[in-house]
C-alpha cells in the first residue's frame, strides 16, 4: 500500500495505470493524489486527460479550469 502522504507516487502509480489502460484505477489514483495535494498541476492535466477518454467531457473541463 501506499502511504497517503506521498501524492507524487500517487500521480505515477496512475501514469502506469494510464499506459496499461487501466483508466478507472488511473482516475482514483490521480484523485488520491489531488486529495493529498490540490496544487499538483500534472495530476489535475492527467485526470482531466483520463475524464476525457472515459467520456466525461465536463469533468475533463472542470480540472483543466481547476488547474
């Protein structure tokens, strides 16, 4: 498991999931990694990345405004 302080190995466990196109697991990931730090710029462009290709286009704008 790991650590919830830790938001930049939450932002690359996602990255793997997105190249294994594990896009749900990639979602909750990079939303751990938001959690823990809501100024983590490249988690919010690959969550809003991941919304899109999951078909959430409001979601996908909502972070990209958010960031």
């Amino acid at each position: 498991a790991i650590k919830p302080m830790f938001a930049d190995l939450h932002y690359k466990l996602g990255a793997l999931y997105v190249r294994k196109q594990r896009l749900e697991d990639a979602c909750n990931c990079f939303r751990n990694s938001l959690d823990i730090n809501n100024k983590f710029f490249r988690s919010r462009v690959y969550l809003a990345k991941v919304l899109r290709e999951l078909g959430d286009k409001d979601g996908a704008i909502r972070e990209v405004m958010a960031s």
